[in-house]
C-alpha cells in the first residue's frame, strides 16, 4: 500500500497542519461539573477454553514475576514524609526558562515570587493529576483487556495488571490530596486519546493505547519527574509506579509481537495510524492549557509566550526524550517500517525517531523492579 492511500492529518487528528496552536487551544476540557462519565465500548467479552498456563512462556513469566512484585499503597511509601510544596515549587521554576523570555508589556511584568511560586504549585497539581486521571485509563483499559484478550496467560496477567493500576490511581490521589493543594479535571487531548482507546472493539488496539503509547510515555514522564522532584515521598512513589509500568509496557510488547506478525499490510497501516495519532493527542496535552486558564491569564498569550514553536519544540532533549521508550518499542513491533515507513516519516516530523535503537522493553522490567531490590537490601541489611 502506498502512504497517499492512508488517512489525512485532518481525518486522524482534525486538523491538517499538526502544529496549529488555535485548533489546540480549541480543544478545550468540557464535563468537569460531571462525577461520572461513560464511554461506550464496544468489544465481546470472550472466553477461552484453553486453560494450558505457560503456552506463550514470557507473559507467563511476567504474570509470575508480577505476582511476587506486588507492593502496599499504604504502608510501603513513607507517607509521614512532610512535603513543602510552596519550596518544591521554586525549586522547579529554578529549573524552567521562564526568565528568558521577554514579558515587558505582558501580564507577567507585574508578577512577582508569590505569582511564579503559585504557577509553580498549580503545574505540580496539574501534572500529578494527569498521572491520576491516565492511571485510571489504564485501570479501565486493562480490565478491558482481561475481558477481550484470547489467550489465558494474557488474561492472568492483566488481572495483575488490573490491580497494579488501582494501586497507582490510589496512591497518586493520595500524593494529592494530602500533599498539594488542588485537583485539575482531566486534560482535553488525554481524555480524546482515552476515549479512542476504550471505543475500539479490537482487543490488540487497546494494548497499542494504553500498554505501548501511554503507558511507554509515561514510563519516561515518571523517570524525568523521579529525577527531579526533590520530594523523598514522591520519588519513592514514582520508582515503585515504574517498576509495575515497566512490567505493562513490556506486556503490550510481548503480547503484540505475536499478533502483528500475522497481519496484512493494511492492517498494520491502521496500527500506525492509531500509534501516530496517540503521539500527536499526548504532545498536545504538553501545552497545559489548563494551569493558565486558573491562573487568570490568556492562554494563548502564555502559551505564545512560553511554549517554543514546533521546530524548535520537535528539538527539545525534554519534549524527546518523552518518546524514548515508544518509539523503540514501535520499532520492535514493526510498526515503525511498515508500509514504506508510513510511521518512520511522521516521527521524524515530530523528532523522535532517533530513539528507535534505545533498549525496548520487552526485557527491561527485570532491571527496573525496584520493589524487588528493596526488599533483597532490606534482607541483607
Ligand atoms: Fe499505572
Ligand atoms: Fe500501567
């Protein structure tokens, strides 16, 4: 098949030039007065008769290691940490570039610390809830998952999975409200992608959503936050949170592998698609619309101010490295290759594609249990 018979930027994303900043900002969170919100799905639930454990040895592997990596939201993070999030919150913007723009005759002129320590704050709140919000995509997704998949040791393992997610839902809810102080409601973009996602009727699209485009970006998300936040408590939490999603994408990896070496080239094509169209839907929600919005300023005044253009974004090492673990893990699956590179040339536009060679992580959970290495140097110790 060749890429001009493939679907257009507008019919995939809505829009033709992906970098149009109004048609991003026009996307905007609706329903936040809502508790509750349903999403249709439309899948079969589907039962197997094939109980045989361990007929495809690596996810059984993974279910095992699964089983004794397990740990307590409650009593294995040091939640009498106290945590100063006005000092947090400067230290970040110490690290931001907000002081290199010029904001003579903007708003900003007359902020002074307490303004910039409050976006400080209002960023964190944003960010750990779209951590929350994404994990309980991912709680619903791989429950889905259990019910959609064909093969047992799939199932047994997303059952793991399932409960995996709810702890991570559990504890960053908890970082939230006893640690910051305010909730966001879900991002416009992430809510698109989750809903995509839940609506597809094809179990192994699921998987390619969450397990591989969500869950492999935020494995690099948390490693960044883990490195910087100065926070003991979190840093704790979000090393733990890795461990498991390290075991997830693996298990998106695996688990496809198999499946897409079985399918037609226009099969696969509608793989790239959806891979591509969850890169673009996750970038956007970089822009953070919402921080500035209750901050009180123009949004599009901030972001014109503060976000770099495309070209220069698609440069950034912190933008890029967001994308370090999809992308190897695309490429692993063939997704990256097929049809002519239809994928390879879209992530070259958005400057990722020099990770295609990182480690995939088929096999890197196994480094990255860090439950595990706790409680070996807790019984060495
Ligand atoms: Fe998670
Ligand atoms: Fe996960």
């Amino acid at each position: 098949m060749s890429i001009d018979e493939s679907t257009t930027n507008e019919q995939l994303i809505g829009r033709a030039d992906l970098n149009d900043l109004e048609a991003i900002l026009a996307v905007s969170a609706s329903d936040q007065q809502e508790s509750i919100r349903a999403v249709e799905d439309h899948a079969d639930a589907i039962f197997t008769w094939d109980y045989e454990k361990g007929a495809r040895p690596a996810l059984n592997k993974l279910y095992e290691k699964a089983k004794v990596s397990m740990w307590n939201g409650e009593t294995d993070l040091p939640w009498d940490t106290v945590v100063d999030q006005e000092q947090v919150a400067r230290d970040n913007m110490a690290l931001g570039t907000f002081g290199d723009a010029d904001l003579s005759h903007t708003p900003f002129a007359k902020w002074g610390d307490k303004e910039w320590t409050n976006l400080g704050m209002e960023f964190q709140n944003w960010s750990l809830s779209q951590f929350m919000h994404g994990e309980q995509g991912a709680l619903i997704c791989t429950a889905q998952i259990v019910e959609t998949v064909p093969w047992i040791d799939a199932k047994y393992y997303a059952a793991t999975q399932v409960m995996d997610e709810a702890r991570h839902v559990e504890v960053f809810a908890k970082y939230l409200d006893t640690k910051l102080n305010g909730h966001y409601p879900i991002n416009a973009h992430l809510k698109m992608l989750l809903d995509d996602i839940i609506n597809d009727s094809r179990w192994d699209m699921t998987y390619l959503g969450m397990q591989i485009m969500v869950e492999g970006l935020a494995l690099a998300a948390f490693g960044l936050a883990m490195q910087v936040t100065p926070d003991p408590l979190l840093k704790k939490l979000l090393r733990y949170v890795m461990s498991d999603e390290a075991r997830h994408v693996a298990f998106g990896v695996l688990s496809l592998k198999e499946f897409y070496d079985g399918l037609s080239d226009k099969e696969m094509l509608e793989r790239q698609e959806f891979a591509f169209e969850a890169a673009v839907r996750m970038r956007d929600r970089f822009l953070q619309q919402e921080v500035w919005d209750r901050m009180g300023v123009d949004v599009k005044e901030a972001v014109k101010l503060f976000d770099m253009p495309a070209e220069i974004k698609n440069q950034d090492p912190f933008q890029q490295l967001l994308f370090s673990k999809i992308v190897p893990n695309c490429k692993k699956l063939g997704l990256l290759d097929a049809n002519d590179g239809w994928l390879r040339k879209r992530f070259d536009v958005l400057g990722v594609t020099q990770f295609e060679d990182w480690a995939d992580t088929g096999e890197e959970y196994l480094e990255m249990d860090a439950v595990t290495q706790d409680r070996l140097a807790a019984e060495s110790a």
